[in-house]
C-alpha cells in the first residue's frame, strides 16, 4: 500500500484516474468496511489505484481539543487495517483551520480533482464537506457532473441492533461491552504499539509486563482485560492486561498499557505488538496496599486464564 500526503491539490500525488473514497475512518467500523469493498470493486472499472483520503488531525482536535473523540486508531493502526482490506493508496491530508476555510466547491476542485484526478468518489450518507460544512452529497453529486466524476453515497449499515459508527464503538469500549465494540468492528478492538520500557514493579511482585507505548490521544477503554497478543512466535499468545494511570503506584500517572504474558519468558523489548481486548474483568481501583494490589492481580489473572482456556 503507498501513502502520500499533502492538500490544497499536488497533482503528482495520483497521476491516474481513480476511486476515491473520504473520510476519518476511526476505528474501521463494519460501515467503513463496507465503503471499501465497493470503492474495490468500482475501482476496477473506473481504473486506477482505489484510494483512502483521511484527514490527520480529526478535525475536532483543531477546533475543539478539550471536548474532542478519543481515538480508536491512530495513524498506524489505521493504515495497518486499510492495508489488510486491500486498499492499495491512503491519501492522508493534514487538517488545518486554512484548509477547513476551503469552500465547498473549492474542496473538490483542489482536493478531489486537482490533486487526486477523482473519476468516481464514494461517501457515506451523511458526509458534509467544505468550510462550515456546507456541502452535501447533492452538491457533490452536482459538482461530479461539473468537474467529469461521478459521484456514489453508501446507506447505513447496522451491527449489534443499530447504526455502526465510530461513536458506538466508543461508547460501547466506555462501558466495558467488548462484545458489542466487536460486532460493530468485525473483530476485537485492538492496540498496537511498540513496547517500551517501563518501572519494572510487575517483575517485581512476580508479573512481569510488556509496557506497550501508546499513540492515541486517550485510551477508549480503561480497566482490567483477558487479551490476546499478536506479533510474538505464535498466531496470538493469552495474557491479562491493565490500560489505565495505576492509582495505586501512582497519584498522578498517564494512561499505561501493560500486558502480561502468561507463560512466557523471552525479551521483546522493541517488538511491536497488536494487543485485542477480548473479555473485561473490571474497573480500576486504588487497593490499601501493595499486598492488597497482588492479591487482585492473582484473581484477575486466575479469571483471565479460565475465560481464555489457558
């Protein structure tokens, strides 16, 4: 997959026409999945590459950072999941209070036509574009019959008794249903990243973890969780997992994302790992004592084991 980046209409960045679809896609939802299975097979007959193009940061984080989405995926793990989906380019265009000015015309004279030689373009059906978010799919419709493209919205699609959306998933990752956040997504909700170093007390008290570094603005999801880990020697190795600021050794601390491996012993310090939540055992707590904080971590992992067949 090649990703290019840039706004404001390079038209290097795609010489041939193509397929194009837009949008955040956070998370890669069942929706967005569904938009890239017939941005696929219409990309066959318009010719060219199919292509993604996001928008980094979401725009939200510009305009009204304090009350912004978490992040279900950054960058990476957005790219590692359109990659797995066969999209072939993702056009990552940098959001910017300048480029949100862009009337709507401008939008896809600049962007879609200039930059990308659009020759079809799909959306969702509630996709707005341009400055104040004035356009619609009928002015885009329009402008496609102006500017040589054509122009496709896609319907809803439902997962889990309702409309599959970013914000469902965040809502249900909020109330500790992974197996709702599941359904929307077509798989569990993961996180990847690198692992790092970290204070060594779960080696200490005889858990030692993976500390994996993280990306998002804040996590979804906070708690204790049964997971499985991708990117070791096997197809996926069973751990418990902690994402949270661990009160209990720390007053003030940042969101953590520490996993231990049950029956495993090697180094994998720098290995980038996929962690999938798959089951939540609890909240976080602030526990009396460190005596107090291992007795709670043997029965997490004890239901961990028993909820993965470990």
């Amino acid at each position: 997959m090649r990703m290019t980046h840039g706004c404001f209409g390079e038209p290097h960045t795609q010489q041939r026409p193509g397929a194009v679809t837009i949008g955040n896609f956070d998370g890669v939802h069942l929706g967005h999945q569904a938009m890239l299975a017939r941005l696929t097979a219409r990309s066959a007959s318009v010719g060219g590459a199919p292509t993604v193009l996001t928008f980094e940061p979401h725009p939200r984080e510009i305009f009204s950072p304090d009350s912004a989405p978490t992040r279900l995926t950054s960058l990476r793990e957005k790219l590692e999941i359109l990659r797995g989906l066969g999209v072939a380019r993702v056009h990552v265009c940098r959001f910017s209070k300048p480029f949100a000015a862009l009337s709507a015309e401008d939008f896809v004279r600049r962007i879609l036509v200039e930059g990308l030689h659009a020759r079809y373009v799909l959306v969702g059906d509630d996709f707005r574009f341009g400055a104040k978010r004035a356009g619609d799919f009928a002015l885009l419709k329009q402008l496609g019959e102006k500017y040589g493209f054509e122009a496709e919205s896609l319907h809803t699609v439902e997962a889990a008794g309702q409309r599959a959306s970013s914000t469902a998933v965040r809502e249900a990752l909020a109330a500790g249903d992974m197996a709702t956040a599941a359904q929307m997504l077509g798989r569990p909700y993961s996180i990847s990243g690198r692992v790092v170093g970290g204070d060594q007390l779960g080696r200490k008290i005889g858990y030692p973890t993976a500390n994996i570094q993280l990306k998002h603005n804040r996590p979804p999801l906070t708690g204790i969780f049964a997971v499985r880990v991708q990117g070791l020697d096997q197809p996926d190795w069973p751990g418990v997992a902690s994402l949270g600021t661990r009160p209990t050794v720390h007053a003030n601390g940042r969101p953590t994302l520490e996993v231990h491996l049950f029956n495993f012993d090697q180094s994998i310090y720098r290995r980038h790992l996929r962690v999938e939540f798959l089951h939540k055992l609890r909240d976080e707590a602030k526990f009396p004592s460190l005596e107090a904080l291992i007795a709670q971590i043997d029965e997490d992992a004890r239901q961990a084991r028993e909820m993965l067949n470990v």
